[in-house]
C-alpha cells in the first residue's frame, strides 16, 4: 500500500454535518457515506432477525416429525420468506453498508460519487422489506413457492405473490442503483496515486460484484415480471398449452441466481481480504492473482447456472457443458483459498475476534466449496439435488461464509467506525459459540441429504428424526447467540473503551493510516497525496 | 495501469457533494404506493387506482423536484470536468443494466422459437401430450386454437425501423451543433429527433390495435403473442421515456442552457436514444422479420 | 457393462468400493442414516462410487491446506515471538496452484462424463411406464411392455392422525401409498414424467433415478433394479402445500411375481370400473363419495369440510353446495379459472371417472351440516362433461 504521505487530520468542519435537518429527518435525507453506511448495515441486522426468526419456526416444526407448529401452507410460506429476506434483506444490504463505509475511505474519495443517489438506494430497501411483509397479510398470505419462485407454482399463488413480485422490483433497483454508484465512485473517485492496481481488495471485490450485480439484477426484474404476466395478463412464458415452458422460468432465474451467490461472497471475500494481513501482519499474498481470481469467477459465474437444473432433463451435452463449467469455478476459488493460506504463512499472528472470525469463514467456507463441487457433478446432483444436502452445502458458503466475514467485518472496523472498542472477551464467545453452534446446526444436514430427506417439507420419515433433533437445536442454539453480537454492538457504542488511533497493529490502508479514529464525518474533502 | 478516468491536474480540488434532500425518500414513498396499487388493480381491486394514481403523482412531482435541482446546479456551474465523468459512467452502467433486462426477453425469444415449440412438436410429446401440433413459428402453442395473423416485417415496422434510425442522425446532428454553437440548427433538429420518435409510437399505436382488431393477436396469443407484445411494448415503454426526455431537453435548450463544452444531460439522452435505436435494431430482425 | 466405470487405476477402484461398502453398513439394508440409500441399480452404484471418489479427494485437499494453516497458527503466532516474513508473491507458485487444481477437477468430471451418458441412455427399455404429478398424487400408467394398459393412481396411505400427533406413527410413516408401483425385477424401465399442475419431481434414492416432472412436457430417464424388495421415495420438487406428502413406493418383484400382478390388477381395475350407466342409490354414492373425498379433496376442504379461509373455501354450508347441482358438478369436473388464471381448484374431470365425480358431489351435499337429500347420479355427470 502507498506510503504515508502527510496526514490530514482534523480538517474543515466549516460547514453543518447535517445540512439544516435534524432528528429522524437527518436519517431520511442524509447524502454522507457513512450515515447511509450505518443505515444499510442496522437493516440488514433488522432482516437478518426477521429472517432468523422464520428459520426457527421452520427448525421448530421440524423437530419432530408429525405437524406440531404450523400447517404446511405456512411453512411454505416461512422458507419462501427466510430465503428471500436472508438473501435480499440480511446479506446483501450488510455488504452495501460496508461498501458505503470503507469504498470512500479505502480510496480517498470525498464521498460516494451520487451521494443522494445513494441515499435512494438504501431508501428502496425498507419499503421493498414492508411489501414483503405485508404479503403475510393479504388473503392467502405469502407466496409459498420457494426462493426461487418457480413457475408455474407461482400462478397458483394469491396477491402475496404480487406484492412479492414487485418487492423485488424494487428491490432490483435499489442494487442496480447502487451498484452503479459503487462503480462509478471506485472508477473516478480515486486519490491521485491510488492505482485500480493498488486498491485494497475489497474494492475490487466490490467493482466486480457490483458489476455482477448491474448485469444479473435486470434479468431477475424480467423473470418476476414474466411471472406477472403469466399470472394476470394471458401470456403464457412459462406455459406449455402456449408454447412456452415452466423450465425457461429457471433458466431465466438461474441466469441471475448464479452470479447472485456470487454477489454474495465476492464482498466477503473482499471483507476476509483486509483482515487475514491486517492479523498477520503481513501483506496479503498473491494480490494480482487474487484480482485476476475474482475476475474469472466473476465471468465463469455467467455460463454455469444450469448446474441448479441438471434434473429438468437437459440433454446430454448440456448437462455436460454446465458441469464442467461449474468445477472450473473451484480452480480461482482454490487461488483465493490458497492465498489466504499464504499470507498467514510466516505471518506473526493474533486472533482477535475479527482474525478469529476470518479463520473460520476459511476453514467452513472451504468445506461449503467442496460440497459445492460434489454437487456440481451431475450423477452426484441428480441423487442429491432438492434435498438437505443442498441445504448443508450453501448454508456452509452462506452462513459461515458470507455472515462469519460480515461478522469479521464488522468487529475490524468498529473501531474506526465508533472510535470504541468491543468487549474482546465477548467477541470470542461470541465466535465460539457461533462455530460450535453452526456446525451443530448445519452439519448434519449433510447427513440428512445424503439418506435422502428432500428439502421444503415440514413433515418427515422418522428415520430422519435425530438429525432433525440436534439441527433444531443448533439452531436456536446459533439464533441465541446471535443476540450477544447485538449485545457486544451496543455495548461497544455506548460506553466501549475509547479506542486508539490505530488498534490494528498490521492493518494498512487509507482509513486506518490517513484518518483520525473515529473517522470524521466528512473524510477526504480534499485527496490525500499517496506516493 | 492507467491513472483511472481522470487525471489530478483536470481535477478541481472538491467534488461537489450535495446537501441532504427529501426527494429520494419521496420517491421510495411513490414506488411503495404506486406498486400497492397495481397489485390491487391486477386482482380486481377497485381502490388500487386511488393508491396508483397517488404514487405515480408523487414520483412525478419528485423528478420534477430532483431534477429541477440538479437542472439548477448543473447551470450554476457546480459541476466540474470530475462530476461530468461520473455522470457518463453512470449512464453507461445505467444503460447496460437496460440491455440486460432485454436480454431477458430476448432470451425468452430465443428460448421459445429454438427450444419449447420445436421440443413441444416433438414425437412423444405430439403422440402423448399434444396431438397435431406443428411447432412452425409463429407460433402460439399447442392448446391455442384460434387463429391469428403474425406481424408482417415489411409494412409499418419497416417503416418505424427507418423512422428510428433517421431520429439517431437526427440527434447526432443536434448534437454536433451544439458542439459547434449552432443553436437554431440544434433547436431544430431536437425537434425533428422528437417529432420522428412521436410518428415511430403513433404507428406502434396503429400497429397494436390493427393486431388487436383485424390479426386476432393478443398478449394472450400463446407464446408468439406474450413474446412479441413484451419485447415491442417494453420498446414502446422506452420510446416514450426518450421522447419525454428529449422533450425536457429542448426545453432547456430553449431556454438557452448547455455549453459546446458542458451539456452532458444532452449527450445522456443522446446515448439513451442510440440505446433504444439498437434494441429495435434487434426486435425488427428477431421478433418481425427472421 | 455400459455403465461400470473404467479407472486406470482398479486398485484405487476397489479401496474405494470397500469403504462404500463399510459404510453402508449391513448388505439390504434399505436405507442409510449417514450416507446414500444402498444402490440397488447399476447408476445407482456409480453415484455411489463418485460421492466416495470426491470425499477422499476432497477430504485429501482439505486436509492438506488446513494441515497448513493450523500449521502456521500454531508455529507463527505472535505471542510465540514469530516475526513476520515480507514475502506476498511468487509466480510460481501462483502457476502451481492454479494448474493442478485445473488438473484435479477435469480427473473428478471425467469418470462422471461416462456416467451422465449412461443416465441418458433410455433405449431399449423392456417396459415403460409414464408418471403424472398431480397435487399431490401420482398417476401410472403402463404404456408399453408386460402390464400395457394397467392405470393407476397413488396417494399417500399414512393417516392423518399419524400425521397430526392423534394416533402413533407407524414404521412406514409418510412413506407408504395405497397403490404401489410395481416392476419386475432385471428388467430396464423407463419412466417417462409429465406433470397436470406444476412441476414435481420423482425420485426412487436406491435407484439413483431423479427426473422433474414438468406440466406440458415429456421427460424421461430409467432404472433397471437388481434385486427385489420395496423401495422408497418422495417428490423432491416444491409443489404447493402437500408437498411433503406425496410419497414414491416402488414394489421390485421376481419376473413370476410380476406376471401374476399383472393379472391380478387387470382383473381388479376390470372389477373395479364403475358403471356409469346404471343408476347409484344415495347410501351407495355417499360411501364411495367418501373415499373420493378422502382422496382427493381434504387436503384443500379438510375432513371436517370447514376448509381453510380464504384460501380454501368451506363446503359445509356453502351456497355453492347447497345450490343447484350443475353449477356444482360443473366447478368439480373443470375446476375454477379466475380472471383467465386457473386456481388451486383444478379441473377433476380427467382423474375422476363419473362415477367418483357423482359420488363426492352427493357426499358433500349431504354431509356435515349440508343435507339437500340429493343423490347426484353419473349419467348427469356424464351430460355435462364437455
Ligand atoms: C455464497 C454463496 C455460494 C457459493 C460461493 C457457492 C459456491 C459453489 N456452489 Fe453453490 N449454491 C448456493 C450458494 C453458493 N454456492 C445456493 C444458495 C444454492 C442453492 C440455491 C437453491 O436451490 O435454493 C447452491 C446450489 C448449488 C448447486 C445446485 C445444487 C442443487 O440444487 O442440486 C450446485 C451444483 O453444482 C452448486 C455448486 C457450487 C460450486 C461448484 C461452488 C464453487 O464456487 C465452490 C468453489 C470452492 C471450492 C471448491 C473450495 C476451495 C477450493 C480449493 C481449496 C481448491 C482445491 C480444490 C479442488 C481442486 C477440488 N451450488
Ligand atoms: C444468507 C442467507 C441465509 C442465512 C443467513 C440463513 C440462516 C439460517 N437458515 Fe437458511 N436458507 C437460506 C438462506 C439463509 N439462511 C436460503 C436461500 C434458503 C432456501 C429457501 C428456499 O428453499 O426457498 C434457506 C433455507 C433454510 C432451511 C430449509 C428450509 C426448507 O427447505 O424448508 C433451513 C432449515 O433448517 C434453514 C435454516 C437456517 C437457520 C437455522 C439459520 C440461522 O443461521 C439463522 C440464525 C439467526 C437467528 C435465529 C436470528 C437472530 C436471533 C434472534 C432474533 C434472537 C431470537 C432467537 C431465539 C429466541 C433463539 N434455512
Ligand atoms: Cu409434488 Cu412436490
Ligand atoms: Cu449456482
């Protein structure tokens, strides 16, 4: 990273922080980076409980079998919901508000490049979240028709899924809105000095992700609006009588669904690439490569989607085509994996929290990855395809992958966020219950698929019992602990020890060595000189 | 690697960041209604239309608000050579995220002509599912019993194609006088980009109710019917944003805004119409003529 | 045979062949509690084969880099004094890594190449069988080979009191229908699926064998079963509320087991066809409009008929039901189309003969509270059939 230069501390504060509005109406107006960073990441907490709560109803009736909790039109409805506000609500927005926070900074940009475009961008979010709720109150409720909103199940479904449609509409525009910005601000706002070569990698984890993001978010906008017209409209997309077909539904889906698990672990991977050196002390190993690595998954992402449909009942070649596409992936996958593994490699290490939370979004990540590439083979995929194999597998790449390097993220930068420390010691038990309990959770639905128990029932064989027993208990085992992370974040802004200028002895870019901890609200007004 | 878009000594030393403003929250407000709306009027719920209405008034109030500001910052001279390379980037990324949504369509196109008709006309399906379907494009299904007329290439889409591509040399001349302060000449040809996209959805108009009247095609015709009222609808959609965009520019070309040097809501709506100028590129050849 | 797969190496082959069947723990067992259902076809097998295959290769590599990384947490901690070192790249090892990975995967596709080949495979079937999804039934039909001609549906046979706590579970739960399907044993089977609703999928674990099911489509795929026995499965495709409730039981017999099933099936489907003609007394079409209920309609109306509003309308009390017959008989046999889009109450007239679609209209008019007195018979059905 580019040498320290001068340091711009303690510059103007001339003008009002809060441009004239205060109270609420300084939340709703804001264009400041990092107010709009904090109101991503607090709704994506707020979802990820919502959601959290719909995966323990579905783990509640699923600890038994018979039906205990709820009937089976709601628990539809509850995975529908879990999967959708997980995805869309929790992970997602929890990475915009870390490219909101750290891009600017990271960089040495005054702010995001459209910053009330920002501001619209994160306002989408909360009314997007209310139509999906209101589904639930709508005669027929929610859609129950599964994340992926397969067709023509979703023809069957009542007004919920209309409202669910044109949540994701809007949901859809506010990430392309966002994304555009997020490239835009990275491709123009940078410091003299600051070559794309020498940002840190989570930015360029971000330029591609938000790239994936602009080129797979309209396709979804087609998919769900195909699906509204199928349902109100007479045509007839996804209907064989009109000579269309409920299969393109998918392939149209999972043209977007593909890249959109990536949209989801490229900004981790960014997040796990600022904490692995700073911990080590060390620069992280192999940066160019890791660019490139990033690259190629980024571009494989895009002709691999059928590997979801190896059962419609492609023809050979096909199947073919898609399944070595899709073991491909697992080579700039393996780069990334190894050079983390190097840059620790001789390092002088300690593990704090953050470091803690990084090494195991590694170590089960990995394990995700591989279950992921037993799936991506076809005779594999054919027996455990819909089943809780799947379940396990993308738990694994989205749980304690995306989640554990949000969790990574959030501990590194609270500091220079707040200008408070965390409870370290909490933040361990934090971690350690989260490992313990996620793999409780989640492991044995490795098992669970495997001796065949299909995905989105709630009712089983009882041979699956003590699986489902010890999962259900992982699980609000996991959701318990997670109101400790809470408990540490409030803590930590309310009377957290002042936190010094730099409390990361390794870390090295811009907001740590340029800025003052907390960062003032307004960073960079003028570029910083970086040799 | 290249030094990014722009380099330090074309920067000013600030980039303009703008001061907080209700004009997103209102429009997020707009979205929420107008979208409740519709899903009210699609299943027949009379009320809808107040909530639609409502929204789609408050979006309109927005835009008018927001880019009346920015209108406003724009002539005050608060946007530098730095701000002007965001915008471009924007709008590019802006228009590709557009060529992805009609990629979709297009895909469906695709997907339905190469695939499901043919796959549905197949001997097990014709000896087990549907007996006598041919599987020809144009298409509309094996359970579609009436008949209809396709579009024909050669009449009034010929006709819009040229239409559509004189209003791209159209704009480009504006453009080139404004480049070269010709301001009567860009007037000029401003209007003339727009009276050419009025007459191209004049004719769409015609077009959809002679289908609707006399061809007996329907967005309900099956699968030719559902992709071609799609992907020439969206268009239409896109027409009449660029018209009203284009109309906004006049406007202020009358009004005497824009520099040779500094216009880039100009060349924004310029590259928009190029855009929607090529996607109908691709309906003519795909959806009425091959 | 077409489907074994050849590895340079049999006795890599074999270690692997001896851990599967270790792991599978004792020889019939019908199903697993950590791994595959023990196969009981040739692809079944390979399936089984290629999961050890990429848990021992992936198990290697995991091992390896984790063996690394716990390694240098171990050696290079700071609190053990390690300084750290300032190298952060090496082309070549950056080569090394990025190409026997590349290497590794194409080892891993490629034995699974010869087995999508051999799925697809679907000629020269001895007998084959279509499969229809229903919500949330399956239908059989037997359309070519021994047994032509045979049709049938399967339902879940499991009771709802198993289901709602009211009565013990019993060993079969969930997992046993009314009417299973049943084949002969060695023989290759070609299951062709389609669907009349929405997708489902139909899936037999032992045999390797998962195809969707998809409405206005032909799909096919196949199994040829080498040893005899009952086995398992469930729709593996989200398909509306029961979706967990539509069971796959699959009967494997001996050849002469099969030919006398045949027989005793033809004999009983002749026995059983209703007789539309004659005229049906009110207790007779109540008692057979019983079971059709229980079949088909409580999943949506429920035993008690109160259904579940508003999703699924009651029909105790209905006006619907207490009204004239022929609106009635016309909503069973062609279902509700609302606004051009069919609802949840799809058309019966293709899965239920005239004689069921009288006898459940006249038992749902005179049960619970609904007492019109009136017996519906199958030749008024029989008119308004269009
Ligand atoms: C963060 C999200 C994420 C990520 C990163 C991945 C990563 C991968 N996924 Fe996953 N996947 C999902 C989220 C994700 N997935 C979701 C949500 C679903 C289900 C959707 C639904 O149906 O609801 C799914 C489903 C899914 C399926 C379909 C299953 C089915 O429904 O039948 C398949 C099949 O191929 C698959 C494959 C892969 C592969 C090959 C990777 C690879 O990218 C993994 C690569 C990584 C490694 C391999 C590990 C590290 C590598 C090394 C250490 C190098 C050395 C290794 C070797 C040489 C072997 N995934
Ligand atoms: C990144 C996304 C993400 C995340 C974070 C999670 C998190 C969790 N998921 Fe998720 N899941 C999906 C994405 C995600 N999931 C997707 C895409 C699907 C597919 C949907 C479909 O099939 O359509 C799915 C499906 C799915 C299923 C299968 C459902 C089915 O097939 O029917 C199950 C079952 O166990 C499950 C469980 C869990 C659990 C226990 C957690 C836990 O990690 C959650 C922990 C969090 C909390 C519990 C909330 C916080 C705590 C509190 C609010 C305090 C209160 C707590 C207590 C009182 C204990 N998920
Ligand atoms: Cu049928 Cu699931
Ligand atoms: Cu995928």
């Amino acid at each position: 990273m580019s040498a320290v230069a001068d340091h711009v501390h303690g510059h103007g504060h001339a003008h009002d922080h809060h441009g004239g509005y205060r109270g609420v109406m300084r939340w709703i107006t804001t264009t400041n980076h990092k107010d709009i960073g904090t109101l991503y990441l607090w709704f994506s907490f707020v979802m990820f409980m919502v959601g959290g709560v719909m995966a323990l109803v579905i783990r509640a009736e699923l600890f038994s079998p018979g039906l205990q909790v709820v009937d089976p039109d709601f628990f539809n409805q509850m995975t529908t919901m879990h999967g959708l506000i997980m995805v869309f609500g929790a992970i997602m927005p929890a990475f915009v508000g870390f490219a909101n926070w750290q891009i600017p900074m990271m960089i040495g940009a005054p702010d995001m490049a459209f910053a009330r475009l920002n501001n619209w961008s994160f306002w989408l979010l909360p009314f997007a979240a209310l139509l999906l709720i209101l589904s639930f109150f709508v005669p027929g409720g929610a859609p129950g028709v599964g994340w992926t909103l397969y067709a023509p199940l979703t023809v069957q479904m009542g007004i919920g899924m209309d409202l669910t449609i044109f949540a994701i509409h809007i949901l859809g525009m506010s990430s392309i809105l966002g994304s555009i910005n997020i490239i835009t601000t990275i491709l123009n706002m940078r410091a003299p000095g600051m070559t794309l070569m020498k940002m840190p990698l989570f930015c360029w984890t971000w330029l591609i992700t938000a790239y994936l993001l602009v080129a797979a978010m309209p396709v979804l906008a087609g998919a769900v609006t195909m699906t509204l017209t199928d349902r109100h409209f007479g045509t007839t997309f996804f209907n064989a009588a009109g000579g269309g077909d409920p299969v393109l539904y998918q392939h149209i889906f999972w043209f977007f669904g593909h890249p959109e698990v990536y949209i989801i672990a490229l900004p981790a991977f960014g997040v796990i690439s600022q904490v692995i050196p700073a911990f080590s002390r060390k620069p992280l190993f192999g940066y160019a490569s890791m660019v490139y690595a990033t690259a190629a998954i980024a571009i494989l992402s895009f002709i691999v989607w059928a590997h979801h449909m190896y059962t419609v009942g492609m023809p050979v070649t096909g199947q073919l085509f898609f399944m070595y596409a899709t073991t491909l992936i697992a080579v700039p996958t393996g780069v990334k994996v190894f050079n983390w593994v190097a840059t620790m490699w001789r390092g002088s290490l300690t593990f704090e929290t953050p470091m803690l939370f990084a090494i195991g979004f590694l170590f089960l990540f990995t394990m995700g990855g591989f279950t992921g590439l037993v799936l991506s083979l076809v005779p594999i995929d054919i027996q455990l395809h819909d089943t809780y194999y799947v379940v396990a597998h993308f738990h694994y790449v989205m749980v304690a992958g995306a989640l554990f390097a949000a969790f990574a993220g959030v501990y590194f930068w609270l500091p220079k966020w707040t200008g408070r420390m965390y409870d370290e010691t909490l933040g361990k038990w934090h971690f350690w219950l989260s490992m313990i309990f996620f793999n409780i959770t989640f492991f044995v639905q490795h098992f669970l698929g495997l001796a065949g128990m299909p995905r989105r029932i709630p009712d089983y064989p009882l041979m699956f019992e003590t699986w489902n027993k010890i999962s259900s208990i992982g699980a609000f085992g996991f959701g318990l602990s997670q109101l400790l992370f809470l408990y540490i974040v409030l803590k930590a802004i309310r009377s957290g020890e002042k936190a010094p200028e730099k409390p990361w002895e390794g870390a090295d870019s811009l907001e740590w060595t340029h800025l003052p901890t907390p960062a003032p609200y307004h960073s960079f007004e003028t570029a910083p000189v970086l040799k | 690697m290249a030094q990014g878009a722009t380099t330090p000594h074309e920067r000013q030393a600030h980039y303009w960041v703008p001061a907080p403003m209700p004009w997103p929250i209102m429009g997020s407000i707009a979205l929420f209604l107008m979208a409740l709306g519709a899903v009210f009027v699609f299943n027949s719920l009379r009320a809808g239309w107040v909530s639609l209405a409502a929204g789609s008034m408050l979006l309109l109030y927005m835009m008018f608000r927001w880019f009346g500001d920015v209108i406003r910052e724009s002539e005050g001279g608060r946007y530098g050579r730095w701000e002007d390379v965001s915008f471009r980037w924007g709008m590019s990324w802006f228009i590709f995220s557009e060529v992805m949504f009609f990629a979709a369509f297009f895909g469906a196109l695709f997907y339905v002509r190469v695939l499901s008709v043919p796959d549905l006309a197949s001997i097990t399906h014709r000896e087990m599912l549907w007996p006598g379907f041919e599987g020809h494009w144009p298409s509309a299904g094996p359970a579609f019993e009436e008949k209809f007329t396709p579009m024909a290439a050669w009449g009034i889409p010929a006709i819009n194609t040229l239409l559509l591509l004189s209003s791209g040399v159209t704009v480009t001349i504006a453009h080139w006088a404004l480049k070269e302060n010709r301001r009567g000449m860009l007037n000029l040809f401003l209007l003339l980009t727009i009276l050419l996209g009025v007459v191209f959805l004049g004719l769409q108009v015609y077009e959809y109710g002679h289908a609707y009247a006399e061809l007996n095609l329907k967005l309900s015709t099956g699968a030719y019917g559902s992709t071609f009222f799609m992907l020439t609808g969206f268009h239409g959609f896109h027409v009449t944003v660029g018209v009203i965009m284009l109309t906004v520019i006049l406007l202020r070309c009358l009004a005497g805004h824009f520099r040779p040097d500094h216009h880039f809501a100009f060349e924004g709506v310029a590259w928009y119409w190029h855009f929607v100028d090529v996607v109908w590129l691709g309906l003519f050849v795909f959806v009425y003529w091959l | 045979m077409a489907t074994t797969i050849h590895c340079k190496s049999t006795m890599l082959r074999t270690a692997f062949a001896a851990i599967a069947l270790a792991a599978a723990g004792s020889a019939g067992a019908i199903q697993s509690k950590y791994n595959l259902a023990p196969p009981v076809t040739a692809i079944a097998r390979d399936i089984h084969w290629l999961h050890w295959m990429m848990l021992i290769i992936c198990g290697v590599i995991f091992v390896a880099v984790f063996g690394v990384m716990f390694y240098s947490i171990w050696a290079h901690r700071k609190s053990k004094g390690a300084q750290p070192a300032d190298f952060h790249e090496s082309t070549k090892v950056e080569v090394v890594w990025t190409v026997i990975p590349f290497l590794i995967v194409i080892g891993m596709a490629l034995p699974a190449t010869k087995t999508v080949v051999a799925m697809k495979d679907t000629t020269n079937a001895d007998l084959t069988i279509k499969v229809t999804g229903y919500q949330w039934k399956w239908g059989y039909d037997y359309l070519k080979g021994e047994g032509e001609g045979i049709s049938f549906m399967s339902r879940l046979a499991t009771p709802r009191e198993q289901i709602e706590g009211r009565q013990a579970k019993g060993e079969h739960y969930l997992l046993e229908v009314d009417n299973e399907l049943v084949v002969p044993v060695g023989k290759k089977v070609r299951v062709l699926t389609t669907a009349a609703d929405v997708v489902h999928s139909w899936w037999i674990p032992a045999f390797g064998t998962k195809q969707d099911a998809i409405p206005g489509f032909i799909r096919d795929t196949w199994f040829r079963a080498d040893k005899t026995g009952v086995y398992r499965g469930q729709c593996v495709e989200l398909c509306g509320k029961e979706h967990g409730f539509m069971p796959i039981v699959v009967r494997v017999v001996s050849q002469e087991d099969y030919t006398k099933w045949v027989g005793e099936k033809k004999k009983q489907l002749a026995a059983l066809a209703d007789d539309p003609n004659r005229p049906w007394t009110l207790a007779e079409l109540k008692a057979r409009g019983e079971k059709v209920y229980a079949a088909n309609c409580v999943a949506c109306h429920q035993a008690n008929g109160k259904g579940a509003p508003p999703a699924f309308p009651a029909l105790d009390g209905s006006p619907l039901v207490l009204g004239p017959k022929e609106k009635q008989i016309d909503i069973v046999l062609n279902g509700v189309v609302k606004d051009g889009k069919p609802t949840a109450m799809a058309a019966f007239g293709k899965q239920l003969n005239d004689v069921e679609i009288a006898a459940v209209i006249t038992f749902t008019r005179n049960n619970w509270g609904n007492q019109t007195g009136d017996a519906v018979q199958p030749a008024e059905v029989k008119a308004l059939r269009k």
